[in-house]
C-alpha cells in the first residue's frame, strides 16, 4: 500500500514541482471516493455551510458541526492528509479560544491540520497553533468569512498586501497557504517566493496545487457555479432522473419487481 500523504511528503512534491491535487469532502462515502482516487490532500472545509447545510455563506457553521464531519472524513481517509477548516468565530476571539479550537480538530476530528482565513492579521494565531504542535494551513486573498467586509465574494487584485499577507504566513509556520480569487500572475509570483507550498482556487494553473469543492466538481449542486470551476460530472442531473425513475415505477405498480420480493 502507498504511504499515507504526510506534510513533508508536501514539500517534496512541491520542489520536484509535483502538483499536489485537494479536494474538499464533508461525510464518509465521498471522502472514501476521493482518498481511493489517490487525492493528496482532503479539507473538510466551512463550505459544507453552503453545499451540505444549506445556508447562503459560510459564516453560520459551527465548531461542533465541523468536528462532527471532520469525524467522518478521518474515518475515510487512509491515504490523504486531512485538514479541518476552523469556522467563523472559532479563531477570531483570542489565542487561546483558538489553539483550544485548534486541539479539538487534531483530538476529536482526527484531522492532521487545520485551516485558517487571514493573512497578516491572524499570524499571531498561526504561530500560536504551529507553537501548540499544530499544522495550520492558512488561506488568503478571496477569505469566504470576510464576505461582508469585501463587499461580496470578489477577485482580490492588491498585489503587494496579497505578496505581504502570503510572506506573513509564511513566516508565522504555516506548512502552505490556500490561495483563493486573485490573478494568476500574482499567484505565480507568490509561489514562486514562499518556500511553503500554494493551493490554488480560482487563482490560476501556477499554484503547487488546486483545490475545489467535490459538490461542484461532480455537478452535485444547483448553486451558482463560479468560473473558475471545472465540472467533470453532472451527478445531480443522474440523481434526479434516479429518483423519477423510481417515483414512476412505484406509482405504477412496477416497483418492486418479482426479483425483488421474498
Ligand atoms: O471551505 C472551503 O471549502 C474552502 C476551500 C474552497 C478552499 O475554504
């Protein structure tokens, strides 16, 4: 069996210039799918708010809801790094709210890491978690949790704060850094610096790696689909057909079948 992904194994990829391939997953049967099809890297991410739970952002999810689907994933993934996205309020209120938060991923999630939005602002977190033993990946430019802040979710154009922010991370322990809606060159420019390696999201091809959402990779919403996403599949499209299918056949007396009954 090939080795579990380890946060070293990351580094390597990233100075052979390997691309490292992340996907989000939130329950067990997708994140089974996804660490057997030899994804490096899963994220229970807070957008589990907008894709699993319904709501129009990401900013109602709460720490007891991401524990419980970190629980899940973890129970999947043999072979991926898991890291668990820390949701809004979790971080924000003081280092020590935000190592404890922190722990209960690694303790009770079983996640390997974690997952923070901010730059420059939130470094003292980051070297506070890094300094407690662990991992943080951070995740700036386009920072779902500042929606209201930025106005909406928009491409992030400042080159020299993003350039500061990515350094700033860097520098405070971060292992890589989520790079989400800013300008390929800009993202170029940031992998090319950090030692620590890029997780691009709508932030171009040169990111040491990519990372998108499994429900809109595999068509399994009907939410507004972003332009930088690819969809390789249209399951929801499948789904629905499943369930009319099924619907029509058993009010027609057709389901279920002689094969089917006892
Ligand atoms: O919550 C999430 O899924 C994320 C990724 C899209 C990077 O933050």
């Amino acid at each position: 069996m090939t080795s579990p992904i380890t946060i070293p194994t990351l580094y390597k990829m990233k100075e052979r210039g390997e691309k490292i391939v992340s996907l989000t997953a939130y329950d067990y049967p997708l994140a089974r799918l996804i660490d057997t099809s030899g994804v490096h890297m899963i994220l229970v991410g807070d957008s589990l708010g907008m894709v699993v739970q319904g709501h129009s952002s990401t900013l109602p999810v709460t720490m007891d809801e991401m524990i419980y689907h970190t629980k899940l994933v973890t129970r999947a993934a043999q072979y991926a790094l898991v890291v668990g996205d820390m949701p809004f309020m979790s971080y924000q209120t003081g280092i020590e709210t935000a190592v404890a938060n922190a722990g209960r991923f690694i303790k009770e999630g079983g996640a390997a890491a974690v997952k923070l939005e901010g730059g420059a602002s939130v470094s003292g977190v980051i070297k506070a978690i890094s300094l407690a033993g662990i991992s943080v990946q951070a995740h700036i430019g386009l920072t779902p949790q500042s929606v209201h802040q930025m106005g909406g979710y928009k491409v992030q154009r400042d080159e020299d704060r993003l350039m500061a922010d990515a350094l700033e991370v860097e520098a405070a322990g971060a292992f890589s850094v989520v790079l989400e809606g800013i300008p390929s060159d800009i993202a170029k420019t940031i992998t090319q610096r950090l030692k620590i390696p890029t997780i691009g999201i709508g932030a171009g091809p040169f990111c040491d790696g990519q990372i998108l959402v499994i429900h809109d990779l595999l068509g399994l919403t009907d939410r507004h689909i972003p332009r930088f996403v690819k969809q390789y599949a249209q399951l929801l499209d499948l789904a629905k057909a499943g369930v009319l299918n099924y619907a029509e056949e058993v009010q027609s007396g057709s389901f279920p079948g002689k094969e089917h009954c006892y």
